[in-house]
C-alpha cells in the first residue's frame, strides 16, 4: 500500500549546535488516508475484434477511427471449403426432404409391400377360415388343414413384418430429415465464422491493415468500443483490497495531462484475484474526464479510504519502534496512535500539542 501524504511538514530542524536533537511539535491538521493502484483508461465495451476459426484475410471492410454498427462485417476470411461444405450440405437436405415426402419412391414402395402382404393376409385368413369349417364337419385332410393354417400364419406375420417395416422407413426417413437440418444449419453458421462482424455500435480504434495474412483464433484483428464514454481499470493490491469500496474517491493523474488532477469514483470491484499478479480489477468512472481520451492510456490513481480532519499528527520518524515519544530529558512516553499516511501518524492519546519532541535514536 502506498499511502499519500496530504498534511503540511511537520519537522522542525536545529542546526545550531551540534549536540541539539532533530526536533518539532505535534501539529493539528486534516489527515487524507488514501491507496495508490497504476490504472489504465479503457473504452466503455471495449473489446478485442477476433476470429473463431482460423483462415487467410480475404477483405477489410474498417480502418482505425472508423464509426461502425453492430453487425457490421469487418472483416472476410477466405472461406471456399466452408462455402463448399454448405452446398453439399443443401443437396443432402434436399434430398432427405425429397425421401420424406408421401409421394417418395421409398414411401411408395414400402406402402406397396404393406398392402400387397395385407391383401396376402386377408386372402389366406378366408381360405384359412373355409378349410376350419371344412374339418369340423370331417370334410378334407388333415394335411390340406395344416397347410391353410401355415400359409395363415405366414402371411399373418408378413403383415406385420410390413407394417413394422414401413413404420421404422418413416421414422428412418424423419430422423435423416432432421439430421440434415441441423448439419445444414451448423455448416450455415460455419460459413458465417468466416464473416467477422462488430457486436456493438461503436468506433474502431485499431484494426489490422494487411489482406492475405493468415490468422488463428488467437489473432488480435482490432480493438472496438465506445467513442465517447470512458473509464479507468485499476489493479489494486490484494493487501489493499479490504479497504476499497464502490462510491469511494479517486484522484487521478496522468502523463497526458500533466499537472492536472481529476477525481472520479469507484464503479465496480470484481471479486476475484488474478492469482499471476496478486492483483484485483477494479473500476472507477470519471466524474470530471479530460477533453479527450484514448484507450490504455495509462495513469496513476489514489483512492481515497478516509479523511481524518483536525488530526493531531507527528512525523512517522519521530515515533520509535515501541510506538513511544520521546520528550526533554529523554524521557520516553508511550502513545495510542491512530491513521497514518506515507510521511505522518495521528496521535490518539499521551501527548500534548505543546510538548516538544525529539527524534528517537
């Protein structure tokens, strides 16, 4: 934590004699007690522009500074296989949609089966049905019986066969209708990869400028965001982050700007640790941004955690290891201390304004 010091100095030096001691008095100020984080200014949805599936850049449709809208094409891959594999997948479509219809060969043909082997059916259950007649009044054989019976029976079960077979053909035929729809459908959406679109209205503040270059779903092909809304991306110290909260004061200064101070507030804490840096992301919002801004620029903020006013205050150095003060005549006296900063501590209880100081050995 880096604690910035806003009181007024405090020490006063004696250099008369040698044998004199660094000395001086407690003063009564307002103390600012506050955290500094590096931060970087980002776009409002600012995003890198990149591809989800690798290819050659065929064209460019953005410069840096462009405005663009949200499905804008900006970029095209070279996309002959995934065009290729799309067609192919229409014909396969195409023709599923073509078996599944009524009039389909395949329908038609298995219907035929169906009613030639009900036809079959009905045939032999009336000759089936004669001969049983027959034989209950002792007329016939019993081998013309049995063989009425056999060709029922058979017939019976390549009815059913039939029927069985025609209805796994339809649901066959629905499934395979289905399946090509969907393949359909993901090759549709294969091709489209290949188009590059923006996902937001917004400005494009870098974009890559060669075509014929090879990129991978790792290449950074622009950066877009919002042209006038920015915000500042802090990363905050894990043994600092306890005393940050949403709403606090922020004081920022920037390289750009050199010499001016502009405050903003905390906006947002994301509540989990980048475990590489120890660091926790967070975000404040300007409350009096500069006339113009551009994406990571960087700058330095201090978040404000509290302001302690008419604090009595000493120099840190002038307090010794066992939080004591030493008086005239080197007399040690503890005291209670409270908030401090980079360069001064408050001084709760045992001292008195008036009492002067000096600076432990």
């Amino acid at each position: 934590m880096k604690l910035v010091n806003y009181a007024i100095p405090l020490v006063f030096l004696i250099s008369a004699c040698s044998n004199k001691k660094e000395h001086t008095q407690a003063v009564i100020h307002d103390l600012t007690v506050s955290l500094y984080a590096s931060a970087n200014v980002k776009a409002k949805d600012q995003y890198t522009v990149i591809s989800t599936v690798p290819g050659i850049i065929k064209q460019i449709n953005v410069q840096p500074g462009d405005l663009v809208k949200a499905g804008d094409v900006l970029f095209v891959l070279e996309s002959r296989e995934a065009t290729l594999n799309a067609a192919n997948a229409r014909q396969v479509l195409d023709f599923s949609l073509s078996n599944s219809q009524a009039n389909s060969e395949q329908l038609q043909e298995a219907l035929f089966e169906v009613q030639a082997a009900k036809d079959k059916y009905r045939l032999d259950s009336a000759f089936y049905g004669r001969q049983k007649n027959l034989w209950k009044q002792n007329i016939g054989t019993l081998l013309d019986f049995d063989q009425r019976q056999l060709a029922f029976t058979t017939s019976k079960i390549n009815y059913d066969v039939a029927v069985k077979h025609l209805t796994q053909l339809k649901k066959k035929l629905k499934n395979d209708l289905e399946l090509s729809r969907i393949n359909y459908l993901i090759t549709q959406k294969r091709a489209t990869d290949y188009l590059i679109k923006s996902e937001i209205d917004g400005k494009a503040f870098d974009a890559i400028k060669n075509k014929g270059e090879l990129v991978t779903t790792q290449t950074a092909l622009g950066i877009l965001g919002k042209p006038d809304q920015f915000y500042l991306e802090m990363n905050v110290d894990e043994n600092d982050i306890t005393g940050v909260k949403p709403g606090q004061l922020v004081e920022i200064t920037m390289d750009s700007y050199k010499g001016l101070l502009f405050r903003g507030r905390v906006s947002k804490i994301y509540p989990i640790m980048d475990e590489r840096s120890r660091t926790f992301n967070v975000e404040a919002v300007f409350s009096d941004p500069p006339a113009k801004l551009y994406p990571n620029l960087t700058a330095e903020v201090n978040i404000i955690v509290s302001v302690k006013r008419r604090a009595l205050l000493i120099p840190r150095s002038f307090l010794d290891k066992d939080n004591c003060v030493w008086l005239k005549g080197d007399i040690k006296k503890k005291v209670i201390t409270g908030a401090l900063d980079e360069k001064n501590v408050e001084i709760l209880h045992g001292l008195n304004p008036q009492e002067t100081i000096y600076k432990p050995y």
